[in-house]
C-alpha cells in the first residue's frame, strides 16, 4: 500500500475514518460511494472500504496512482483501525509513532 494510505491507519473506528478517506479519494475525482465494514481478526481491528468513483477514468487514474485493487466492482483499501491497545493513545500521537 502506497504511504498516502499510511494516514488513515489507527482511527478509532469507521465513521472516524470515513471523512479522512474520502478526502483522500476526492483528489482523484468524484467520490460516488463509499461503503466502510469493520473487521476484526485475532485482536486485529480493520477497516473494509469499498468505493466508487464517478467515472472508469478516476478509478483508473486512482488505482495507478495510490496502488488501489478492485475486488468486483469496487475499488478496495484494507485500513488498520485502532486496537484496545492503542485505543487510549489520541490518533495524531498514533500517527508519530
């Protein structure tokens, strides 16, 4: 994954990230849906985001760019969310570390 995503891991939860990434995904065109899963696997919390662009163009454009894979007709990101462990630290002390 591309180090642009890198600013989306450690949000405490999906409706945290939602606005983060769809600001991301907005510089490479109209944003026509953006559906968030939360998943959790052996103490490993993780974010599902399946979008789409407005046009074959932009998610071309953003696949190239940003290293994004489809999986049917959505693009997909595979985001880390904050674990218990890191839950108490704030998400800008996440970021630095």
């Amino acid at each position: 994954m591309h180090h642009e995503f890198d600013q989306l891991n450690n949000f405490a939860d999906i409706n945290a990230l939602k606005p983060a990434l769809h600001s991301l995904c907005s510089r490479y065109g109209s944003v026509a849906r953006l559906d968030i899963l939360a998943a959790s696997q052996a103490g490993k919390r993780q974010a599902l985001c399946f979008l789409r662009m407005g046009s074959a163009e932009q998610e071309h454009h953003l696949m190239s760019e940003l290293g994004v894979g489809r999986f049917g007709g959505d693009l997909v990101v595979i985001v880390d969310l904050q674990t218990p462990a890191t839950a108490s630290r704030p998400h800008q002390m996440a970021q630095a570390s």
